[in-house]
C-alpha cells in the first residue's frame, strides 16, 4: 500500500513535537492533481511501506515510536474501504505493537477533481470519526507524502513521507525530497524527524501485541 500510510501520524494516542509548518498551497494546485490520486496510491502492487520521515514526534510513556510501517491487506478496497495493518516499535524492548485500521478514500475542498486525494482513518470499519489524511504528492511507485489534517478535513500542516522498499533499496526519491520541503517546512530543524532506521525491517518481525 502506497500509504496507509498512509499512513500513517497514526491512529495512536500519541505525544506530539511540531516543527514549522510548510506551504499547504501545493496540497489543492491543479497542476499537482495528477499526482494526488489516494486510491492509486493505496493500490501500490508493494503492498507495505515505511514512514521514513515526518514533522513530528510520536511516543507512548515517554518512548518515541519508531520503525512505523503500514500495509495494506490482499483484494482491497471492500466497499471502497481499504483495510490495513499499521505497526510500530515503542523504543521500549523493541516490542512492536500491531493494529488493523481502515482507510476510506474522500475528496477534500476541491470538487472540480476527478479523483479522491483524501482518506479517512478508522479503528473499525463503519466508524463515522477518525483521523484525516491528505495525498500532497505519490510517484505512485516508491514514495508517498502525506498531510495530517483536522476534522474538518480541510486544515493540516504536518507532514509524513512513506517510502516502498524496491529492490532493497530506502532511499527518498529527490523528486519526493524536493516536495517534502516546499510543503512540509524546508530549512526548520525538525521538520525532518527520522522514523526509519535500517533495524526497522528486523524488528517488525519481531513479537507483537495485536491491539484489534
């Protein structure tokens, strides 16, 4: 799954340290339109992808969460409704935490697109609330840049850029480097916060706890 991502500042309860908010003018140009297509990207044929950086920090008692992958399951969407499994590592033992979500595509503020380019987060699948996220930009092949917004799913500012591993390889497209900046805040000392360390891969399939 290209997201999930979308992935996923994720549906944890988490702490939060933000850096400086980038421009979000690019998140509703047209000419960017074709490159925020969120079903395209949830239907990545790599299924599993890594959030390699974002504007903020996430912990749970005081251990920030790192290592965080999100993959979407098999024959998805089921009533345009993506299921997907999100994971990360609490820095706690290296215990990874697991947790089913789904992800339900919609259209943000613009209704001249041809194409959803958000996606509600949910713990089940009928849930009405839940976290929103905004496709800022997918090469539809390695990487994927996603806005956290509010509720109303039109105001965000921070940032978390996915990556599918291909060919062995996590490395950020400069294509991708490039957008992150523009829209994610350039420059700010945090608004690059590293998630994904090469141990990652490892301790994913290590113990786990299924929260669902």
């Amino acid at each position: 799954m290209k997201l999930v991502y979308w992935f996923i500042s994720w549906y944890f309860l988490e702490g939060i340290v933000c850096s400086k908010p980038g421009d979000v003018r690019i998140d509703n140009a047209p000419e960017y339109w074709e490159s925020q297509d969120i079903k395209r990207a949830l239907g990545n044929p790599i299924r599993k992808s890594w959030l390699y950086y974002r504007t903020y920090s996430s912990e749970t008692d005081g251990f920030k969460h790192e290592c965080v992958y999100a993959e979407v399951a098999e024959n998805q969407p089921e009533a345009n409704v993506y299921k997907f499994e999100q994971g990360y590592t609490n820095g706690k033992g290296n215990k990874t935490v697991k947790q089913t979500l789904y992800a339900t595509p919609f259209t943000t503020e613009d209704s001249d697109r041809k194409t959803e380019n958000g996606m509600k987060v949910t713990a089940n699948k009928d849930q009405d609330t839940g976290k929103n996220y905004r496709l800022i930009y997918s090469n539809y092949d390695t990487c994927d840049i996603l806005r956290v917004l509010d509720k109303s799913k039109v105001y965000g500012v921070e940032c978390e850029l996915y990556l599918h591993e291909k060919n062995g390889k996590m490395e950020v497209p400069k294509s991708c480097e490039s957008i992150y900046g523009l829209a994610c805040g350039r420059g700010h000392t945090l608004y690059k916060q590293q998630v994904y360390h090469d141990y990652c891969k490892g301790a994913a399939e290590g113990p786990s706890k299924h929260l669902l």
